[in-house]
C-alpha cells in the first residue's frame, strides 16, 4: 500500500488482510456452563421453605410467587437460549467474514450508507453481493437495498464485501412496524461490531442511546455515525432564489459530533456502562457524496474519509470480539436472560417481603397484647362463679383444671383469629404453684395473678412462635438475595476472564 493512499484504499485493502482465527474457547465455555448449572441447582436447593406459615398467610403468598419466579427463571433459560439460535446461526453462516450491523432508528439513513459503501468497493473491483433474510434463511437478490424518506423495508438485508465484510441493515429500531423492532433485536448478537446510525436533523436520541447502551454492556465494537451532514442554502441564480444542499463546516460537524458524543457519554455513565467503549462520531453526508459522482475530493468532503479512518481503527477489536464472539454471544445469554433477569424479578421481591416482614413483626407485638387482653377478660370474670361452684368441696383440682381448659380454649380462638397467617401450638396450662389451702380472699388473689402470668406466658409463647417463622423465612430469603449477589459477581468474574484473556 502507497504512502499516500486514501483512508479509503487503507481500509478496503484492511478487509481485503482480514484473517479468520478463532480462540480455543472449551474452557472458558465449559466454565460458563459450570455457572449455570451450579446457579440452577442453587436456586432448586433455596427455593423459600417455612414449615411455621400457612400457605393462604401474605408472607407465604409472596414467598411462593418468588418460588414460582425462580422455577419459572429456570424453566425459561433453556427456551431463551433455543430463541438465539437464529441469530447464531447467522453467525455461523458468516464464520468467515466481519458482520457489521448498521443500527439505528428508521429514517436514519442506513440504506443509503450501505449502498454508498458497497459502491465504493464495487468502484475498487471488489464483489459486492446484496440479500435478504427471510425466516433467517439468506436469499440472494441482485436488487440494491431500497431507500426513501420512510421506512422501506420490513426484512433484515444485507451485502457482501469483497468477500470477507457484511453489512446487515436493520429494519428501524424505534419502527413504527413492531415486528420490524423485534427483527433487529432478534439478529443483534449476530454482529461482531456496531454502526449506529444517526440522523444529523435529530442526532443522539435518548431512545437511541437505551439501545446502544444494550449494545455496550456486551462489550461490542460500536462507532457512531451522524447521517445527513449536509444542510440547504438559497442563491441567486439567473434572476431566481434556488436552494442547493451542501455539506456542513467541518465547524459545524466538529460541533455536532461533539455534542452526541458529549450527550452520549453522560448517558452511559447513568447506566453504568464503560464509556471507553464509545469510539469517537464521525459525521458524513451520502447524498453529497454520491450527487457529486464519488469522486475522491467529494468523498471527503462529505466526511467519508475520516469515516474509512474510524473503521480503520475500530477493525482490530471487531476482529477481536469475532475470535470470541461464540463465548460472548453465551455470555449475553448467561447477563440477559439469567442473572439480570433474576436480580430484576426475584431480588425486588425478597426487598418487598422483607419489608412485609418487618410490619408483620410490629403487627404481632401489638396483636401479643390484643391476645392476652381478650382472654383475661374471657377468663377472669368467671373465676369467682367457678370458685363458688366448687367451695363445698375444696375441689382444687377440678378449679385449676377448669381455668387451664379455658385459658387454653380463649387463647387458641384468639391466636387463630389474630395470627392466622402462622402455625402456632398452644401449650398445656399448670398450676402447680397455686396453693389451694389458703382463705377464699387470698386464693382468689392468688388465682387471678396466676391466670395473668399463664395468659401472657402462653401469648408471648405464641407471638414468638410467629417471630420465629418470620425470622426463620427473613433468613432464607436473605441467604438467597446473598447467592443470587454472589452468582451475579461470579458471571462478572467470567466476562472479565473472557475479556482479558481473548482481547
């Protein structure tokens, strides 16, 4: 290659160099694999068990929803990996060449780019092969993507260049098609790195960047392009005010890109995205450049060479994310699907039910004393009758049987209607310190202390009964919040270890 090549002639002959060479990635697979596999059975062996709560109570409810969440989680997984076959077999399709997927909201441009660039390698003698997906079958057509002020297409097309580079263009990201949206993001993990599209009149959209921001977190290649750098402008000609289109100052873009990387970088620090992984925008105008016949001054012109620089510099970590694109596209899965799945569903859950928790517990210290104020006031105006029944004989036996069966009798109706949620046992009531020699005064003195202390005694036994369930599920859920914490550090543990290793 001449010193004094054009970018553009680096960067064809760049692709034409491109060398295929996979890294042996059995062992940092089979590491992945060993995650998930220890994830499943963890969240099988923690599922949230309490044997002190009736399934109908609120906290047993919301522990079986998050029971049903995690047996469903796991059900699913299998089902979510199978759904990206498509796409891997896409990528399997172009094992040997670069895919770039061209993104973007409709109305960006991204047919027009295509076709330009596909020009530009015909220009230089190199084959240049359009198709379509259907049903993700590639159907070859000697038709050139379609373009228009709307959206044209509600297929995924693409073309090949020069045999070892392929440009897939999206149906629009925000499209007004729903099927078209979920298209794209259906062969997203098929690309080994990302163009993303963006219109000069609108550049930089928040919509936009949630989506590119997807794209980041997967560690992918992505340059962002500003489309329609171009801008109208009224002159006197022959007597009459014409409008032409021109390219914008490279003030102008300089401005531009600055603000949508600017823009860009703020919005990826908010979600928590690495912002070195934002390649520099680039602005550039197909419309000027191909009006202008292509020529090399109107390439770049129209920005087109500072373009073919940017790919020049992106293609090494393209080449990078392909060698290991099989591990990253399981990755994705495992970071998606699985772990941020389950912190969305499952870790907000356990928040709430830990929170219900806590006002279930202040519930019971207030029902404790609703309990006991409820069955003394069953038990104790009924002592005397009870002694006068009984004071012919000395009876205390049948006396202090008779208050033990009421007091258990009053408490037992009183925990069900009060701690229904929980599983409570009522203990037999004794009064082995009562002595039943003593004057009818100082006995019935010494009778209603004792049915106080056996009240509150059986009460509190109860409330710690319920407050031992709830601890006893607060632990569990805890323990499961901890290995769901664990489990999410592990897989970040695997994506660095791909990342270093096979960069």
């Amino acid at each position: 290659m001449k010193a004094d090549a054009s970018h553009e002639q680096r960067f064809i002959a760049d692709v034409d160099a491109f060398e295929f060479i996979a890294h042996d990635l059995e062992r940092i697979l089979h590491a992945m694999e060993a995650w998930l596999a220890q994830l499943s059975a963890d969240v099988h062996a923690n599922r949230l068990v309490c044997p002190g709560l009736k399934k109908q109570g609120a906290l047993a409810t919301q522990a079986a929803a998050i029971n049903d969440v995690l047996e469903q989680s796991v059900l699913a997984w299998a089902r979510q990996w199978h759904g990206l076959q498509p796409a891997q077999a896409l990528a399997d399709t172009f094992d040997d060449k670069v895919l770039l997927l061209v993104f973007g909201k409709f109305n960006a441009g991204k047919s027009s780019f295509c076709n330009l660039i596909a020009d530009r390698f015909a220009a230089h003698g190199k084959a240049v092969e359009y198709f379509y997906l259907d049903d993700g079958h590639i159907v070859e057509t000697p038709e050139r993507f379609r373009e228009g002020v709307t959206e044209t297409t509600a297929r995924m097309q693409g073309v090949r260049l020069a045999g070892k580079l392929v440009l897939v263009d999206t149906p629009g990201l925000h499209s007004v098609t729903p099927e078209n949206a979920e298209l794209t993001q259906r062969f997203t993990d098929s690309a080994d790195g990302v163009l993303w599209l963006t219109s000069s009149t609108s550049p930089g959209q928040v919509q936009e960047l949630d989506e590119l921001g997807r794209e980041l977190h997967r560690n992918k290649p992505l340059l962002p392009v500003v489309t329609r750098s171009d801008v109208y402008e009224e002159d006197e000609i022959d007597g009459e005010i014409r409008k032409f289109l021109r390219n914008k100052t490279a003030e102008n873009r300089a401005d531009q890109e600055a603000d949508v990387a600017t823009r860009a970088k703020e919005k990826l620090v908010a979600m928590g995205v690495n912002t070195g992984l934002l390649e520099a925008p680039v602005s550039v105008s197909a419309h000027l450049a191909r009006e202008q016949q292509q020529t090399q001054a109107a390439m770049a012109d129209a920005g087109f060479e500072r373009l073919y620089a940017a790919l020049i510099a992106v293609i090494e970590p393209t080449l990078a994310y392909k060698r290991r694109k099989q591990a990253e596209v399981f990755l994705h899965h495992l970071e998606e699907n699985v772990m941020d799945a389950l912190c969305r569903d499952v870790l907000t859950s356990i928040e709430a039910l830990r929170s219900s928790a806590q006002e279930a517990l202040a519930v019971i210290e207030r029902q404790q004393e609703q309990i006991a104020n409820a069955v003394w006031r069953h038990v104790a105006p009924a002592l005397p009758a009870l002694l006068d029944a009984h004071s012919s004989t000395r009876d205390m036996k049948a006396v202090l049987d008779s208050l033990s069966q009421s007091i258990v009798e009053s408490v037992s109706r009183e925990v069900a209607r009060h701690f229904g949620d929980y599983i409570v046992s009522c203990a037999e009531v004794r009064f082995e310190d009562v002595n039943g020699d003593m004057d009818y005064p100082r006995l019935h003195a010494e009778l209603v202390k004792a049915i106080r202390d056996r009240i509150v005694s059986l009460t509190a036994r109860a409330a710690e009964q319920c407050r031992a369930s709830i601890k006893e599920l607060t632990e569990r859920a805890a323990h499961l919040h901890a290995l769901l914490r664990t489990s999410e550090t592990d897989l970040a543990g695997l994506s660095d270890r791909l990342r270093s290793e096979f960069d």
